[in-house]
C-alpha cells in the first residue's frame, strides 16, 4: 500500500469492467488490524463451517504495491494496467513490449516469508503473447537492490494456475518480476501472479492520511479527512464523496458521483493504498451497477500536494466532525450508509474500541434526529457456514446497537438484524469483495 511509480500521477478512470475469478483469502477477519493467517485463525474458521483458502500475499487487497514497471506498460485501463497482475482476476492482463526483459518490482508490506509463486497466462485473446520464461527474485533490503532468484520458470501458452513451490522459502518485502520471453507476439502478456506463504511482521497502518491528493484525467483534487478508523473525502469530478474505513492496510467503502441537479450517478465499491509516508494514493473500484460477479473497472491514482484537507461543500460539517455528517447526509439522501470503519475482533462481536471514535459521532447523530427509527444490519463474507455466519452477524448489529444506546441514542429507536452472507455486496470469490462484504450498515426505513 505504498508509492506507485505512475508518472505523472493522477487519478485514472477506466471503462472495461473485468471478471474476479481468482483465489481468496482469509476467513471473517471483521475487519481486524490484520489478515494474519495462522494455524489458530484456521481451526477456528473450520469449526464454524468452512477452513479459510490461502491469501495472495501479492494481492492489491493484501496491500502489495507496484514500486517499479516497465515504461510502457503504464496504462490507465484496467485490460492493461501492471495492477490486472494484483487484481485477483485471471482476465485481465498487464502488457509490456516483448524482445526485450520486462520487469517489475512489487513492494509487500510486510516482511513476509514466500512458500509457493502461482502465475496465470489464460483468458487473453492473443495466447501468443503468453509470457513463457519468467525470473523471480527477492530482497529484504529495499526496491533496488539486495536480491536474490529464488524461481527461473518456464510457463505454459494460455494456462492459469501454473504454480510453482520455492525450493527453499524466502523472506523479504520486495519481489523483483522479469518477463524474458514469450510465445511469438510482439507484447508480453501474463494475466495473474500470486504469492503464498506467511507474513513475518505487523506494522503497516492506514493513518495520518488527511490532506489534499493531485489527481488527473479531469478527475481534479481529491481530499481526505479521518477520524480514527473513518475516512471521508471528496474530489473534483462529479462533486464526488469518499466514505471508507480502514481495514489492516487498506481502506475500503465507496464512492459517489453526483449529476448536476445533486442526484446519484454512479457509486462504486473501492479499496484505496497509501504509499509510505501518505504521499500517493491509489485504488481499485467498481461500480455497483456492474454484476457483482465482475472486478475492477477503474484504477486511480493520485500524488499528495497538502496536509490542508481544503473543503468538502458537500460535506456540512467537515472541518469538525467529517464522519458524523456524511453519514447524516447519506441517510438523508439514500436511506443508508456503510459503517465501514467499524471494526471487531476477529470472529467475535467485540468492538475494537479504535472504532469507538466512530460510533460516538453516529450516536450523536442520532441524538440530534430523535425521530429517526433506525436499523443495524450485520453481513459477513461466505466463509464458515450459514449458522455461524448468521448469528455472528445478528451479534455485531446487536453490539452496535448496544453501543450506541450506551452513548445516549435512544434504544427504543434502533433494532438490528444479520444477514450472514445473504446479501453481499461484492463478489464472495475474492479476497478484496469478501473485505467488502463483511460490514455493519445503519438504515433509516
């Protein structure tokens, strides 16, 4: 979740929606600081129904990042773009100029110690331009230097999931990619690489981001404020707004284009990176009037200018309380909002109290719109079964619901329910939509 090497920066829109077909991780990790997979995380996840399949390590869901690319592969649609490597889709593909190496680095954000390398060549519609030998390297020192191979491969023309187990596990935070060769097109083409293994460290954190970002393409400034977990923005184009939460080392929620006359034009589920220090953006998105079996259909990027958040006209409060007033504003206009940012221990209705800073805006919200009737509804992802699923959601509505009562909203005013996994609002297939679909939503009827 770091530092893009677009150049210029900006802030990309793109038109081709892609389909997530990849492999997934972990488990209800409810929003938890991390997404650690350990033998513990596992069993528990078996018990309650079903044992959570491998993270891709690599995944832009897993807060890996492009550090470096080769110069004409920077491309803003998401057909071609280095992240259709990360996406966890198998038909999207990068592209690169074949004859020559091709290489890019991917920064992780953590230490992390790699068992297996998994690499797709399927789904595009040249097989030709199968990447067909491919070098892999290492290092634990930084992006340009300190590596060492750990796989030189030899892949199959138009094939996905050619997985490859390391002879000896390696340990570093920076993978080196490099295209040698390829089936005879005149353009390098591969469509998924992903890593497994384990990570070794948990230090990386979304925070501090509120400022100003420069982005391009018309999409013009886009500005951050959080609070604790929330984060809440807008930019330029369309009068757009952000609302997110953080969850381990991304955000995640949604944007919201308007028209002209203040209607809804487009809202788009997003995962958004920070590089290190906050000072770029980038994020992957999709509209939600795409089928929810799709991915991606835009990739944005955007370069920090300010720590001033600037203004959010559409935002009323938004130098004092940010997340309070979007939230009203939401209701107001659809009915209902994403907590995103709400947060619980990992398969448990404990609330992390680094989201109670949250809540307590929305129990002041509510205290001020005392005719309001309110309901908390709870969704999970699909791991696990049905039963479990159902009363682990119903159990964090109902916590929300307590909290918020502690905090003076009026108890008779709110009820909650669970749905489990009945209503997602992504795609159960990958990773980054199950990080979607586990949430606490808050609807006025």
């Amino acid at each position: 979740m770091q530092a893009d090497s677009h150049s210029p920066a900006g802030l990309f829109r793109t038109t081709r929606t892609v389909a997530f077909v990849a492999l997934l991780a972990a488990a209800d990790c409810a929003s938890s600081a991390d997404v650690l997979i350990t033998a513990a995380v596992a069993a528990e996840a078996a018990a309650a129904g079903s044992s959570p399949p491998p993270e891709d390590l690599f995944a832009f869901s897993a807060g890996a990042r492009f550090v470096q690319k080769p110069a004409d592969a920077d491309y803003a649609d998401m057909a071609y773009t280095p992240y259709a490597l990360i996406d966890e889709t198998a038909y999207s593909d990068t592209r690169a100029e074949g004859g020559k190496p091709a290489t890019y680095v991917l920064e992780l954000p953590e230490q992390t110690e790699i068992a297996s390398i998994a690499f797709d060549t399927g789904g595009m519609t040249n097989p030709e331009k199968s990447v067909k030998g491919v070098t892999v390297e290492v290092s634990d020192a930084s992006a340009s230097a300190g590596f060492s191979t750990v796989l030189d491969a030899k892949l199959q023309i138009d094939r996905n999931d050619q997985t490859f187990a390391l002879p000896s596990k390696a340990v570093g935070r920076w993978v080196r990619l490099t295209f040698t060769s390829n089936y005879g097109a005149e353009n390098y083409g591969m469509t998924g690489f992903r890593g497994y293994g384990r990570r070794l460290t948990n230090t990386a954190r979304v925070e501090n981001v509120s400022g100003t970002y420069q982005g391009a393409s018309g999409w013009g400034r886009v500005r951050l404020k959080q609070e604790g977990t929330r984060v809440v923005g807008c930019f330029d184009y369309r009068s757009g707004l952000i609302a997110a939460g953080v969850e381990g080392r991304l955000l995640k929620g949604e944007m919201i284009e308007h028209e002209d006359d203040g209607g809804v034009s487009r809202r788009s589920l997003a995962l958004f990176a920070f590089a290190p220090g906050n000072k770029s953006l980038f994020a992957l998105s999709r509209a939600d009037a795409s089928n929810p079996e799709y991915g991606y259909d835009a990739f944005w990027s955007a370069e920090k200018i300010s720590n001033d958040i600037g203004n959010c006209p559409m935002i009323p409060d938004w130098r004092a309380k940010a997340a309070g007033s979007q939230l009203g504003a939401e209701l107001q206009s659809a009915g209902r909002a994403r907590l995103d940012g709400v947060n619980f221990d990992f398969n448990s209705a404990v609330i992390q109290p680094i989201s109670y800073a949250l809540l307590d805006q929305v129990a002041e919200l509510l205290r001020a719109h005392e005719d309001w009737t309110i309901v908390l509804e709870g969704h999970t992802d699909n791991i696990g079964s049905d039963a479990f699923n159902k009363d682990l959601s119903s159990r964090r509505a109902a916590a929300v619901r307590t909290y918020l009562a502690s905090k003076g909203a009026t108890a008779g005013r709110m009820s909650s329910q669970g749905f489990g996994f009945d209503r997602p609002a992504a795609s159960n297939d990958t990773q980054g939509g199950r990080a979607q679909n586990r949430r606490v939503e808050i609807v006025k009827p």
